[in-house]
C-alpha cells in the first residue's frame, strides 16, 4: 500500500508492505509496517515489523502459517 493509499477491507499475501492506510485485518507471512503506515484492524503473521512513527490500532498474533486454515477463528493446539 503506497504513501497515498487506502485499502478497506482484508488484505491476503505472501508479503505485506504498508506506507499508506490499512482498515481491515491483514494475512500476510511477512507484515512490514512502515513509519507512515496506519493500520486499524487485527495482524496475523509469521514475521512482523513496525518502524517508528507507524499506527497500529489492532491486535497482532504470530502463526507458523497465517495463509493456511480459515481467516476467522483457529483452534489452539491441546497440550
């Protein structure tokens, strides 16, 4: 998403890289959020940064594989 953008809605890739505005979840294995990025909704990664100066207003969760299984709720492994 460049300086100037906005995406409504969510966002699936192999790699996320947000300049601009994000409103929805993003599922990505590799999120970037860069010092001008505002994202507000819920991250699901495998490997996340966030410059200084980015906005996130969410939560984040790490999964192995985030682009696998269904986009809404995971079931957690027994232990």
């Amino acid at each position: 998403v460049g300086d100037t953008g906005m995406v409504k809605g969510d966002v699936v890739s192999e790699s996320v890289t947000v300049h601009g505005r994000v409103e929805g979840s993003v599922r990505a294995r590799k999120v970037m959020l860069a010092r001008n990025a505002h994202v507000i909704g819920d991250i699901v990664h495998q490997s996340l940064s966030v410059e200084m100066g980015a906005v996130f207003e969410g939560q984040c969760r790490y999964l192995q594989d985030p682009l696998s299984g269904a986009a809404g709720a995971s079931s957690a492994p027994a232990s």
